[in-house]
C-alpha cells in the first residue's frame, strides 16, 4: 500500500453570486483560480460545506485523512459514503462507528460528518441524494447544531440551486452565540459578587452562504514534483518534461492519473495516453496479486473476474463487494459472482484494483477504472454472436419518444467508443457530449476528434442544446496539433459566438495550436466580444504565441481608448513575460483601467505580483528593469487625492497596487540592488505602516518579508531610518520643522529596526553627521538602545564620549540620564511607577491570597458547602471564586460553565471540589432567577445565575435526580430555562418528559409575553426561535398551543409569523384543512396586517393549492394590490424559503405537484420579471436582497418540478418550454425536458444474481465468426 504524500491541498470559495445553475463553474476558474484560497483549519470552522472536484482530484481521500485526523485528536468524527446512508445507517460508517455516533449524539460535543460523494449516488438513482440527505438529517435531528457536515461531489453533479436549498431545508444552522466569561467591569472583590456583567453576546461569523462551496484546488507544479518524488521517480524534472511533451500535464494534475502516470514511467520509462496508462496500471495490480497467489489463478482469470464484477456493479448499483464468507447481504456477493475457487476470489479483492476491506466489503478503488472495465466486458461480449443483440437495450432506450442513453451505463460510453465503432458513430451523431464525459477522447482517430470537435462546437452554441455549460476543460482535452487547421476553420466560422470562442481558446490554449495565434489576438482585441472570451484568448496568444504577438495584442488595448476591464489585465499580468517592452505596456494599461469596486475579485493584485517575480527572475543583479516598474507604481501611490491630507500620502485611487509595489522593494532588498536605497523605494517602504495606520490590515493580500529584511541590510534600514526623519520634518507635524527625538516617528510601525549590534553604528552617527537636530536624533536613536539593551556600563562610556566636546548633546545626554522632573512627565511617570507597582502588588496579593484561599478550603471544606454569614439565595465570595477559577478566561457558549467540579481537584483537592459540587447543586434551590414575563431587567448576567445553573447541570446528570423534584423544585428549575445561551439547557428535554405538564405551561406563558410585547417591526421571539432550531421534541405541544393562539389572534411581526408558522407545520400543530381555513380567515379578516397577507396566501397554497392559486391569480389581475411585485416577492419567498428565513423548510408542500408548480412559476415569472433579476456574478460581494430571495425563490418552484419524477413533470416542463413568457427560458426548459426523460428512462437496478446470470449467458455465447 502507497504511503500518503504529503501535500497541503488547498481549497478555492465559490461566491455566491456565481452558485447558478446557468453559470459553469469551469468558466469561471480563470478569476476563481487567482482568488484566496483557503485551508483545512479554516473549513473545519464551517458548520456546513461543499467541496467539489473532478474526478481523481483526491476528494474522497482528504475527507478521509481529514475523519481520521479529528478522530486521533481526540474529536468525533465520522466518514460514511451517501449511498451507504438509509434510515438508521448503523453500518454505514467507513470511518467512526455506530457506537461513536450514539455516544456523540447523546452528548453535547460537537462533530464532524464527511459524507462522500454526491456523484456516486446519482449514479445509483438521480433522486436518491435527496433520500439520502433526508435519512442522515433524521438521525441527527436535535443536534444539527453541533454538527460540521462536509459534503463532496463533482461538479457536474451539483446542482447549486436545488442543492444548496435542500441543504438549508434539511440540514439548517444557526449561528451559535457566546459571551466572554468573567468580564464585570470590577475589581475581583466583595462587589463583584454581586454585579452582573452586560449580556454582550456575539454571533458566530458565517457570512458565506450556507452551505460554503469550495472547488478542490488542482495540484500546482510544485505538488506535482513532491508527489513524484515521494512515489519513487529519481528525477522529477525529467518526469515533469515528459509530462509536458506529451501534454499531460492537466491529466498529472489529479492525483489518481498523477499515480497511475508515475506507474507507468517506473514501469516503461516513458508515458503513454491515459487508456494505456489506466489499462497498464490495472495489468501491473492483477499481475502482482496473481504472483502472490501461487498459482491459485492466473492474470488472465483475474482480468475476467475484475471485469465481470465492474459489470455487475454498473448493472446493480451496488458499489460494495462482499468478501467470501463476510459483510452484508446488501453487498455485491464476489464468490457468487465468480466462477473461481474462495481463496483466488480472496486473491483477486485483495488486489490493487480495490479498496482496503472495511468490515469485510471492498469496492473498486477508483471509479474510473471499474467504468473501464465494465467496459471492456461490454467490448469482449459485443463481438460474440448475438451479444450485441442482448445488450443493445441496456445502451441505448427511448423515454416519451425521445432516444437516450440511460444514466446507469452512460459511464462507459466514454470507453466503448474508443473499442467499438457501430456504438461511437451512433453516439458522435446523438450524443456527441458523451465522448469528453470521461474516458480517453485524445486517444481517438484525427478525423473522429476533427469530426467530434465540429459537433461538439455546433451544439455548444444551440440554445436548446444539452452541452450549454458543459466542462470546457473536457473538450480541450481533446486538443492536438493535427487538429490546428480545423480549430482555425471554426474559430472563424463562430467569430461572432463568445460561448464557442471560449471553448477554441481552451483549445488552443491547450493544444499549443500556434497557428491560430492571430485570430485569437482578433478576439481579445475586440471589445464586442465576451469577457471569458476574451480571457483565454490573452491567454493562449501569451502562452503559444511568440513575444512580438503578446507585445502587439497588448499594445491594441491601450489605445482603445476605452476603460480597461480589470480582469483582462489581470490576463496579460499573469501570462505576459515581464520585460523591456511589457513594463511600460503595463504602466500604461493601469492608467487606463476602469474603476475598481470594493470586494471586486479580479486576480490583478495577484498577478501583479506574479509579473513582479517573473521580472526579478529573469533581470541580471543590477535589477533596473525591476526598479523602473517598482518606482513608475509608486508614482501611482503617490497620486492624489490621498488617504488622509498630511497624515497618509497614499492615493485613495491606486492604493490597492501597494502590494506589488512593496513587492517589488523586497525583490530589490532581496537582490542586494543598490536601487533599493533609492528616495523611490524608501518613499514606498515609509508610505505602507501609515497606510496600514489609517485603512487597518486589509490593503495587502500577501504575507511580506520586509519587516525582516530591511534590518537585515543596514544601508537599507538606515537609510529608511533617515528618510522617515526627513519626511517628518517636512510635514506640517514637525514643530518649526524639528525632529531631534525619534519616537514621533517610532509609534507608527516603520520597517526599519535597532537592536544592540546596532549601537556602534547608530553612535557614529553622533560624531558624523554634520547638522545639530541629526546628531540629537541620532543620540536620542543610540540612547533608547542603550536603555533597552539594559544599560550596559561600556556603553553609556561610549556615550559620553561621543558627545564630549560638544555642549548641547552633553546637556541632552545629561537629561536623557537624570530628567528633570517637569510636571506633565512627572505625572506620566508617577501615574506608571504607581501603575506597574499596583499592578505587582496585586499580583503577588493575588498569589498570596490564592495560595491562602486554597489552603483555608483544603483546612475546613465544610466553609464551601456552607459559606458563613451569607444570606439564603445570594452568592458567596468563595463560590464566586471558585466558579471564576472553573470557568477560566475566553469565551462562554454555555452558561453552566462552572459546572465541572472536578477541575478543583488537582489544586484544592477532592473535599473541596465535592463541596463545591454539592454547593452548586443546593444553590440552585434558593435563589430566584429574574423572568422578563414579570417585569424583570434581564439584560445583565448575575454570577448567581451563572452559579445555580452550574448546580442544575450537575444535579441533573444524575440518575433519577430530576424524577425525584417537588413540584416547587420543578417551578424553581424551569426559571432557569430561558437564560441559557444557546437554545435550552442539556438537561431540559429530560426534564420536559419527566414534567410535560409543568414545562409546557411555563413555557406558554413566556411564549404569550414575548409574542404581547413583540414590535411590529421586528422579532422578539427567543424562545419561538430556541424551539426551532434546538427543541424538535417541544414542537408537536407548543404547536397545537400555537396554533389556537393565531386563530383568535393576530401574530404580533412578520418574524413571529414565521417562527410560529415553522412550528406548526414542523410540530404537526393543525390538519392541511384546518390550516387552510385558517389561510382564508386571515386572508378575508380586514384587520390582517397588510404585511402578512402574502404569507397567509403562502400558507393557502402550501395546504389547499387548486383554489388558493386561483385566489392568487384573480388578486394580482384586479388590480387592488398598491404594489403588485412585492406583494409577489413576499409570497414566494414565504412559499420557498430566502438566506434568512427557513420557516418553509418544513411545508406541507401540497402545492408540491406539477400543474400547481408549472402554474405557479409562470405566475411568478409574470409578476418577478426576469428582466427585473439583479446579476451578482463577476459583480463582488454583497447583501442579498429581498429581490436576490425572490428571484432564487422562483427559480426553485421550477426546480422542485424538475424534481418529481414521471410522465406528469415531463409533460409540464414541456409545456414551459412553449409557452414561457422568456426566450432563452424556454430554451432552458427544452434542454430539462430531455434531461427529465433520461432521468426517468433509466435502468432499474438489477438484482446482483440476475446481474451474475446474465454474465455468465453472455459470456457462454459462442465467438465471432
């Protein structure tokens, strides 16, 4: 078995603007490529995560390493496949267990689920995500909150619409609250006791949308050559040449082709095509199983068996296979399925080919390879006499009158055409899209990929087509250079169509086509055309063409005489050599760049940057080329307007380019470049720390080393040091332009640096410089080191004899040394003599009173169960203390915190710790906590509180314990319920079983006081919203409560409305009927705030929808609504749900049937105009809108049409695609019938031993003539 390489892989965030189905994710890796990526440590603090990547791209193995990880550290942590998960998924755990989960959930840990991969299931059964997704969500519910859930797919197979919505409806979170412990405000004494500290509480920061998506980020170079090495290749850059020759060099840049590529050149020495690399790896794994097999089968025997087991596997679904004598019966039974004694099956499952056993099931290790061969069984059986016959069928169906090709064996269309020609020339001529799908298309004939390309190009442009938005990068695979004359014919022939220049500048890009260098100039030159269009063609004229093309292309932008896009520039930064001739055509675009927008991800800084290195990289020592660009972008900084008049001499326009510029300074530093002590350079080096001052951190994107290397070379670190003085004198700061002390310029941050090797220089100067306000400063600058260094005795001999002879340095030094008390200083110094010997004092007073309170408890216990002189219900010192010194520092996210009493054992010992325990727990009994349905101020925190809940926690963890409570105890108990910070305290739904009745009516009653003093423009809620999201076992009660409530009264917000409607429908509160006579009462009640008459009709619709979609209808045509759109944009985003309010996640979705969605989404689309939609991608970061829910909203009701499967949707989505009111709708909607009839004409899943039959019939059928 292959040891793990170490690669730190890293991740790209797909924002949310560009989540869309109509956007291809492939298109939009030139800029999300340049973007900040992201690593392990940071997605581990996301609550929910997507992370998608093509196939190989080692997905499934960092989830993985990632389960196994968190479980070492100490964490709960689990990996299970989707298509393993059902109702109680027991036995779905690859990596945790059942019993792991079972403890976890009964606890109150958090934990991480990994659950791979959306793509495999869909293979099995296109709806069969969502099953799977709804069953895990059933198991967890009640700790949803506590749980990290990672979901992995291809891209492909993510539909961000419909997916990111059953996400959220499913699997929702909510940010978690804290409040940071121990802050009174006070001096730790009597006092303390008893304040309460300001219920300050922040919000966990999820900002991204949830789910976060990431794109698994390929393998750069650099991974490439460390992966090599660690498998064994001598040399890698020998290997990576290869790589390039044979341009394979994005195959190498998955880590499973990058395995199977490394094989192949240990084995042969060189490298062939992926079919011969993937084919090669296989004979290698089955010929190595059948040499350890001692002649219990032979390479032949196991190629029949892997191949007739892929088979099997495709036909039936099931991805597991069973080891002789062990597993589930759900698996694939391997000793059934072959013909060959137990112990060669053993042999062939314990080959390469498979997967580690885990509880005696193995699967095939990479998909890819089990579609190849299944495959090559299919090719084996097609040449037999009538074989073709006998599976034709399972190739090829019709669905509704349309030919497809089922998605059960779709998978191996990709390899069949490349073995059998009848099957690709039906398949280039129906589905030609199938060829780049997967598979080996580069390895097909010049003329069929010349053929295929042509076909390829002519469907991506069809607006009905399926290949709108297919993975460009697929095509491009296809690229060589037999193919150049070709490409050039159909870059003409589509000069005018962005979507298909886009996909032949991938090509060319790829393929190295240099012939087709100029009509790509044409295309980035024009502004007509697209932006994506125009990126890969800067793109493949930097990297193909020769240097005078890029020079030229580069040249026409500039003389446009319109702004130039960022992005494109970004292009030419990053792709463009960087040399005499580029530098100033760079300069020169920057002036002419459009206006930069906050948030905007362009990749300029980035490639800046780049363009940067590559000029360090390719400039003799002298480095002027370097310096000229570094001081022209400087000129740029130093443009006004600026920053801030006098204080920050950085433009407001082009700060952004501080990162390159300071980059530039480094590269000079780092050279040893004399120009670096130019003014140029010194005037950027002192520029950043006030930039820094005045805009934060935030206004550079890379980590510099400037703070270390400028007091590395000491002409540099001086000279800054000079510099920085002489500008000081210069600003108006400087009092009648003097500087004779450095620390008015010290304060801010610069660059430069003095330590004690610096002494003797900086004392020099005192001798040597020729003005007087030089030489005080220069002694000021030698006497603060001095004092820091600790006032060395030589030293300050150095000292006075550097200013003997000179009277007023001597009268400095005199005064540096013994200060004349002048009254402001003497303050300063008094009030931090006073501070640091307070500060002392009350640290050994505090070590002293420590030790002494340690040792009076551990001397009398008995002082900590019963404190003397301390009144009933209040709180003593000791207990306070010893609470503070439980709870620690930081932050607080429950507030039964002081609960863990055996952290007093170590100091205090045992007596002591259960006398606080037992404490805590008679605490909670006297005091009293404040309620706000009595009139109380809740808004502080009492540590009394914080105590007695401390005493709850502990009290309840026992058995019986809370069984055994009077009824008192019971009302006194339930008071602390509603102070818990996040959700309800662990042991309440215990306790609301023991004491339904009690809890409830408490319940109620803070219920009807928070819904009688919620404002009408807002949600005061808590409790509403703590049911929700942490007490589903409170739901079915409070919601027949609340239900009745509303029928007799109107909901106080908005917000209250769907926090009570969620509940009802989640709590099963009412019937269909009773709510939809509710609906109609509130609808004809005129008293009904006009706010919440779109959720009612929501409500309407979602429980009795063929008359309330009538109702709907006739309301918006008579004209009485004042504002007809919102009115609409209310009623869908109440219907389906928006980023802010999930109450639909729980409907009773009876509108869910496809004449109601098909009526629905037209009447959406009538009243929300799609010409109305807002455009966030490419656009930066921003707030959804209440227009963003709606439009996203209305999209789904189409969605979750596409979403029911049968006759029924397909007519109606057919019925869409004739009569939206919008065009290219209507080419969206031919495109999804298709997919709606592939899907619903697919294969069922055969049982494994009709499966292993109809092999063996196959199999026994006799050869071709």
């Amino acid at each position: 078995m292959n040891s793990a390489v170490p690669l730190q892989r890293r991740f790209t965030p797909v924002p949310l603007a560009y989540l869309k189905d109509d956007i291809p994710l492939d298109e939009l890796w030139p800029s999300l490529s340049r973007s900040t990526r992201k690593a392990w440590p940071t997605l581990l603090e996301q609550y929910r995560v997507v992370i998608l990547a093509d196939a190989g791209a080692g997905k499934t193995y960092e989830l993985k390493a990632k389960a196994e990880e968190l479980i070492g550290s100490g964490r709960a942590s689990f990996f299970l496949k989707l298509e393993d998960i059902d109702d109680s998924f027991g036995t779905s755990f690859e990596i945790g267990s059942a019993k792991a989960f079972d403890q976890w959930l009964a606890g109150n840990d958090e934990a991480w689920f990994f659950l791979d991969s959306v793509d495999e299931i869909r293979l099995a059964e296109p709806r069969a995500f969502e099953r799977a997704v709804e069953a895990f969500a059933a198991r967890l519910q009640g700790a949803l909150q506590r749980a990290h859930i990672y979901i992995s797919s291809r891209p492909y197979a993510w539909r961000p619409t419909l997916d990111q919505s059953l996400i959220n409806e499913v699997l929702p979170y909510t940010a978690s609250r804290s409040e940071a412990v121990g802050d009174t405000g006070e001096d730790e004494d009597e006092s303390a006791v008893d304040s309460a500290f300001d219920q300050e509480v922040d919000e966990d920061e999820q900002s991204e949308p949830s789910p976060q998506v990431y794109l698994l980020a390929p393998l750069e170079d650099a991974d490439i050559g460390t992966f090599a090495r660690h498998r064994g290749v001598a040399d890698a850059n020998a290997f990576h040449e290869a790589l390039e020759r044979g341009s394979l060099l994005a195959l190498a840049r998955s880590p499973f082709d990058l395995q199977d590529l490394i094989s192949a050149w240990l084995t042969d020495g060189e490298l062939g095509s992926r079919l011969s690399v993937l084919q090669g790896s296989v004979r290698r794994l089955l010929a190595q199983a059948a040499e350890a097999s001692a002649g219990g089968f032979d390479e032949v025997e196991a190629m029949a068996a892997v191949q007739r087991l892929a088979v099997i596997a495709t036909f039936t679904g099931l991805s597991n296979i069973r080891m002789p004598g062990k597993g589930s019966t759900g698996a694939l039974g391997a000793a059934q399925a072959l013909d060959l004694e137990e112990e060669a099956v053993e042999g062939v499952l314990g080959s390469g080919v498979f997967s580690d056993p885990i509880f005696g099931e193995v699967r095939f290790r990479h998909r890819e390879v089990r579609e190849l061969l299944s495959a090559e069984w299919t090719t084996s059986q097609l040449a037999r006499r009538g074989g073709r016959e006998e599976i034709r069928p399972h190739l090829f169906k019709t669905s509704y009158g349309v030919a497809i090709t089922p998605p059960r064996t779709r998978p191996l269309m990709p390899w069949l055409i490349l073995f059998d020609a009848p099957i690709r020339d039906r398949i280039l001529a129906t589905n030609p899209e199938i060829a780049i799908e997967g598979g080996d298309a580069a390895s097909l004939p010049p003329d069929i990929r010349q053929s295929l390309l042509t076909t390829l190009l002519e469907r991506v442009v069809e607006p009905t087509s399926d290949l709108r938005g297919l993975d460009n990068s697929e095509i491009a695979k296809i690229a060589h250079r037999d193919l150049e004359p070709s490409v050039k014919a159909l870059i003409e022939r589509y000069r005018d169509n962005d979507e298909a220049l886009f996909v032949l500048g991938r090509l060319v890009w790829q393929g190295e086509l240099a012939g087709c260098v100029s009509q790509m100039s044409a295309v980035a030159a024009d502004p007509q055309r697209g932006l994506y269009a125009r990126l890969v063609a800067i793109r493949a004229v930097a990297t193909v063409g020769l240097i005078d093309d890029i020079h030229e292309l580069w040249r026409s932008f500039n003389v446009g005489g319109e702004p130039l896009p960022r992005r494109l520039l970004a292009e030419f930064a990053e792709y463009a050599p960087a040399d005499a001739v580029t530098v100033p055509l760079l300069l020169e675009s920057i002036g002419l760049l459009e206006p930069r927008k906050e948030f905007e991800v362009s990749g300029l800084t980035q490639a800046l940057n780049q363009f940067i290195e590559r000029a360090a990289l390719a400039e003799p020592p002298g480095r002027a080329l370097l310096f000229s660009l570094t001081k022209a972008l400087g000129e740029f900084l130093a443009r006004e307007p600026h920053v801030e008049r006098f204080e920050c001499s950085v433009s407001e326009t082009y700060q952004w380019l501080m990162s390159p510029t300071l980059y530039g300074v480094e590269q000079l530093i780092l050279a040893r470049s004399l120009a670096a002590l130019d003014e140029a350079c010194l005037a950027i080096l002192a520029a950043l720390p006030a930039l820094r001052f005045w805009r934060g951190d935030d206004i550079d994107d890379r980590k510099t080393k400037i703070h270390e290397i400028v007091p590395a070379w000491p002409e540099v670190n001086d000279a800054l040091f000079w510099y920085t003085a002489q500008q000081y004198r210069q600003s108006k700061r400087a009092e009648d332009g003097r500087l004779v002390d450095d620390w008015p310029i010290t304060f801010i941050g610069h660059f430069w640096s003095f330590d004690a090797t610096s002494f003797a220089r900086t004392l020099g100067w005192v001798r040597s410089k020729e003005a007087a306000d030089d030489r005080q400063l220069a002694l000021a600058r030698s006497f603060t080191t001095f004092v820091e260094a600790g006032r060395p005795a030589d030293w300050l001999e150095e000292l006075r004899a550097a200013v003997a002879g000179d009277a007023a340095l001597s009268e400095t030094l005199a005064l540096k040394l013994d200060p004349p008390p002048s009254q402001e200083s003497e303050r300063i110094k008094r009030m931090d003599q006073k501070y640091k010997r307070d500060r002392k004092k009350r640290k050994e007073e505090e070590e002293k009173d420590r030790a002494l309170f340690v040792a009076d408890l551990r001397a009398d216990p008995g002082k900590v169960r019963n404190p003397p002189g301390v009144g009933r219900g209040k709180l003593s010192t000791i207990h306070y203390h010893l609470l503070r010194m439980i709870e620690g520092s930081g932050m607080r996210r429950s507030r039964a915190q002081g609960a863990n009493w055996s952290a007093l054992i170590l100091e205090f010992g045992e007596e002591v710790a259960t006398a606080y325990r037992d404490a805590a727990v008679a605490f909670w009994r006297t005091f009293k906590p404040a309620l706000r349905s009595e009139g109380a101020d809740t808004s502080g925190i009492p540590y009394a509180l914080i105590f007695a809940m401390a005493g709850l926690d502990i009290e309840f963890a026992g058995d019986g314990a809370i069984a055994a409570l009077t009824k008192a105890q019971v009302r006194r108990a339930l008071r602390y319920v509603p102070w818990e910070l996040n959700g309800f305290p662990r042991w309440f739904e215990a306790f609301y079983r023991q004491w339904p009745t009690e809890s409830l009516d408490f319940l109620w009653s803070e219920i009807l006081w928070e819904l009688a003093h919620t404002p009408a423009e807002g949600s005061f809620s808590h409790i509403l919203s703590d049911i929700i999201y942490h007490g589903p076992w409170l739901q079915e009660e409070v919601a027949t409560k609340l239900f009745a409530w509303l029928s007799v009264q109107h909901a106080p917000s908005v917000g209250a409305l769907s926090y009570m409607r969620t509940i009802i429908l989640k709590g099963q509160g009412a019937t269909a009927a009773q709510i939809a006579a509710l609906a109609r009462s509130k609808i004809n009640d005129a008293t009904t705030p006009a706010d919440q008459r779109p959720i009612w009709y929501a409500l309407w619709v979602d429980s009795e929808p063929a008359p309330a979609i009538r109702a709907l209808d006739a309301l918006f045509a008579s004209g009485t609504l004042d504002d007809r759109r919102r009115f609409a944009m209310t009623f869908v985003v109440a219907l389906l749900g928006g980023r802010s309010d999930h109450s639909p996640t729980h409907m009773l979705g009876l509108f869910r049937k496809p004449s109601h969605l098909k009526d629905l989404y037209l009447m959406m689309h009538r009243e929300i105009p799609a010409g109305d939609d807002i455009e966030r991608a490419g656009k930066g970061v921003y707030s959804p809108t209440m227009q963003d829910d709606a439009q996203n909203a209305r999209e789904r009701l189409f969605a979750l049409l596409d979403r029911i499967p049968g006759a029924l949707s397909y007519h109606a989505i057919r019925d869409l695609a004739a009569t939206h009111p919008v065009p290219r709708y209507r080419e969206y909607m031919h495109v999804a019938a298709h997919r709606h009839a592939v899907n619903d004409g697919d294969l069922a899943a055969w049982e494994a031993s009709a499966a292993a039959a109809f092999t063996r019939k196959l199999e026994a059928l006799p050869g071709a003539d």
